[in-house]
C-alpha cells in the first residue's frame, strides 16, 4: 500500500490532478488557446509528452532492478519497457504535426476577405496495433 503522506506520492497525485484541469481546459478552449495547449503538451523536449515518456522510462529502470532481485515479476518490467517504447514512439510520430498545431495556436489579424470553410478529409487512416 502507498503512503500518501510521502511528499513523491502527494506530489504525483497533485500532478494527476493539474493534468485533469488541463484535459477539461482544453475541451473547453477556442481554437488558439486548444492548439497552444495541445502545442505545450506534444513538444517532446519540453512537454508533458515527453517528461511522462522519461518518467515511464524510469519506472522501466526502477522495475529492472527489482525484477532482477525478485521484487517484481519480470512482467512488470517488460509492460512498463513496451509503454515506454511506444510512448517514445507515439511522441515521433506526433513531433512531426506539432509545428502545424503552433501555427493555429498564432493568432492571426482579422482579415478582409472571407476564408473557405475547412473541409474534411475523405480518408482518416488509423495504425494497426
């Protein structure tokens, strides 16, 4: 069982929560602000993408050790291995389309002439797992 007065486990808890505020923030905001949200969230060297990744990555570590002496069973060590694989690999692929999120979160002039309607696309192409 956790200790919840541990200052780790408050804090990861608080972290949970601030994460949560953000999701419903995000539903929430107009266009601009959702993409500098969204923007904020992918950036792979600085966002939270990224720092859950090598936070995974660490418990991938912590969970080697303790495989190693019998601790944990070498399941753990190996899903929490695959999580981290795949969130490294879910941050690539997302890197590419983060700079086209920054370009929405700019805020742009009023212009005088009217724009064309988005138009949506007529494929969405999903990854096999």
């Amino acid at each position: 069982m956790t200790d919840s007065n541990l200052p780790s486990v408050q804090l990861a808890e608080a972290v949970a929560g601030q994460i949560g505020h953000l999701r419903r923030l995000l539903a929430l905001a107009p266009p601009h602000e959702a993409a500098q949200i969204l923007a904020g969230v992918l950036d792979y060297d600085a966002g939270i993408l990224g720092e859950v990744t090598q936070l995974v990555e660490t418990g991938s570590r912590f969970a080697k050790v303790h495989s190693e002496h019998g601790i944990l069973p070498p399941e753990v060590w190996l899903a929490l291995g695959r999580a981290a694989n795949e969130l490294d690999s879910v941050g690539s692929d997302l890197a590419e389309h983060t700079d086209t999120i920054k370009q929405v979160a700019k805020p742009t002039a009023p212009s005088s002439r009217p724009t064309a309607a988005p138009v949506a696309s007529a494929m969405v192409i999903r990854r096999r797992r």
